[in-house]
C-alpha cells in the first residue's frame, strides 16, 4: 500500500502514530523509506531496497517501458546500457541493464547503490531535480573516490548547468576511474525526473569526437520512456 500515510499505517498496524513516525523517520534516514511531501506526506519504500531482492523487485511499470529503447541504445553503440532510479537519499540504485558484447566491459550489478553526484545516471537526475534538493545534496558531504572525482559544490554546479544545457550527463572517470559514462534523465508526465539511462564504457573506447552522437542517442532512449525536456522550467 504505497504511498502511505502516517495515519494510516498506524490504523492499519494498531500503533500510536507517534510511535510510526519515529520508525519512519529512522528507515528514511537509513535509505530505506522515501518521503513525499504534499498537503498530506505520504511513505514509500525506497528504491535501496533493489540491493537486498534485486530480482523480485526489479520490475514494474518503468522496467518493462525500458526494454525496447535499451536495447536499441545497446545495439548502437555496443555499450552497457544501464537504469537507475532516485533513492531519494543522495544515490541511485541500478534497475536494470543489458551488457556490452565486447570481451572488456565494467559491469554493475542490478541494486548496486552508487554516489548521485558521481555518476552519469546520478548526475543526470541531480541536475533536474528541485533546486532545494540539489542544494542539501551540494551543501552535504561530496565524498571523493578518486582524484578525478567533482568535490567542490561551485564546480558541482557548474557541471550540472552543462549536463541541464545539453540535456545529457558525462562522467569522464568521476566514480570509478577508467570508466566513462553518458547518462540522459527520464521524466514523468509532471516533468520529474524519475530515473535515468547511461550506456558505459572503458576510457579506451571513449572519445570525445563521439560525444554529441551518443549524447543524443542517450537522450533519444529516454524520451521513449517518459517526458524529456533540455533546460530548466
């Protein structure tokens, strides 16, 4: 029963509310639960939960809308082609991919739970979300995993205007180094962004002439999926 709200989760589990709320707020602090504020806030179970039962939840409406456009973006570039999704909590949780068939490929496995300010699925959501969300997110701990990893919130910022202006995200080794990444966000019919699309790739098959083809390529296989827009507003 999702969403929910505190009152009726605490009618349906004869508990005080107060009681509910604190263990609410205890799992959403932890990642687990997702909360959406509104007239009346409402509970969800965070997408974090991919990484304990990635299979018996790896599906859904989202799953089943993605599989024709991953495939094409695949059988394009001969890429890995990943979806992830907002948790909601600083990262995102991969739903879904379809491997590369080159010999050499990196390879995440379906609930791996990665840093949002670091990835190109990650960036590509962060970049599109309120600004009061990006701001708790610029404004808390940005943690390095390597040196070429985007710490400093104004530099941060700056990418993400770039990733809003062209419409898709690029992790040149942000995360884990070798790996480069182009991401394009997925939006819902209210124009928010929901998940996200990358297709991955050693730096070896990286190429900056080739950019702005898998750019819109990548953004081409999230407008089959939801509602795609390249600014702000």
């Amino acid at each position: 029963k999702q969403p929910i709200s505190v009152g009726e989760l605490a009618k349906m589990m004869s508990m005080p509310k107060t009681t509910v709320q604190r263990i609410l707020w205890t799992f959403h602090e932890a990642g687990w639960l997702r909360l959406i504020e509104g007239d009346m806030p409402r509970w969800t179970v965070s997408p974090r939960v991919l990484s304990v039962r990635p299979i018996e939840l790896a599906g859904g409406g989202l799953a089943a809308a993605i599989q024709d456009p991953m495939a094409d973006l695949r059988n394009i570039t001969q890429e890995t082609v990943y979806v992830s999704v907002y948790d909601g909590n600083g990262a995102v949780v991969v739903i879904d991919r379809l491997e590369s068939p080159h010999p050499v490929r990196a390879v995440s496995p379906i609930g791996d739970i990665a840093p949002i300010h670091s990835t190109a699925n990650g960036m590509a959501i962060l970049a599109f979300l309120p600004e009061s969300q990006i701001e708790n997110i610029l404004t808390g701990e940005l943690s390095a995993f390597n040196p070429a990893t985007i710490t400093d919130a104004d530099k941060l910022r700056a990418e993400l205007e770039q990733v809003r202006e062209r419409g898709y995200s690029i992790n040149r080794g942000y995360y884990r180094s070798g790996i480069f990444a182009i991401g394009a966000p997925i939006f819902d019919a209210a124009h928010q962004p929901v998940a996200s699309i990358c297709i991955s790739m050693p730096d070896s098959r990286y190429h900056e002439e080739n950019i702005a083809e898998w750019g819109a390529l990548t953004v081409k296989a999230a407008q089959a999926v939801g509602f795609q827009r390249n600014a702000r507003g």
